[in-house]
C-alpha cells in the first residue's frame, strides 16, 4: 500500500488528484501559492517535492509516515497529510534553533 500511495505521488496528474482530495485547505492554499510563484503546474511541483523527500528523507520521516498511517483508519490520506505537510511547511511554523553560548577566556 505504501508503495503504490507514494508511487502515485510522484505522478503529477495522479498528485494533483491526491491534492485535490485532500481536507486540509490550508496546505491546498500553500502548494497553490507556490506553484504560482514559481510558474509551475500543481501536479509537477508536488511529484518533484514528493520525490525529492523520498530520495533524500532520513530515517525520522519514514517513521513519521509509517506512524501516520497506523494510527488511521484511512491510512492512504493521513500518509498524504503528513507528506504534504511536510513538503510544504507552515511558514509560520519556523523552527529557530540558537547555538548554545560560548565562553572564551581570554588570557592576558
């Protein structure tokens, strides 16, 4: 199953289709906003953006996705949830680190 759901995502008319079903307008409203600024077809941004999290995603998202989908009923759109969500960031929801403070002494 996971297989194919993520086989279909990197397919731009079957992503765009997934996209369209999904019921989280806010992330909808997300992909859209950036494919119109960068000029390019829904479907073609969120396969590029899927494929890209699948050749370079480390072992926390596969755990985040697996866990998505065996707490639903409806795994196949909690897996697309969690990847779009994950694809297409809240900008809000920015994630500040800070490095932690340093003393240096300074020897006369």
């Amino acid at each position: 199953m996971l297989g194919q759901l993520l086989q279909r995502l990197t397919d731009p008319a079957e992503a765009e289709q997934a996209l369209a079903t999904l019921p989280r307008p806010d992330i909808r409203d997300r992909v859209q906003r950036e494919a119109e600024a960068s000029a390019t077809p829904v479907g073609v941004l969120v396969a590029r953006k899927v494929r890209h999290l699948l050749e370079h995603g480390d072992e926390e998202v596969w755990l985040d996705f697996v866990s998505a989908m065996a707490g639903s009923a409806q795994p196949g759109a909690a897996l697309l949830d969690r990847m779009l969500a994950r694809t297409f960031p809240d900008p809000v929801r920015v994630r500040l680190t800070r490095k932690p403070a340093t003393t240096s002494k300074v020897e006369h």
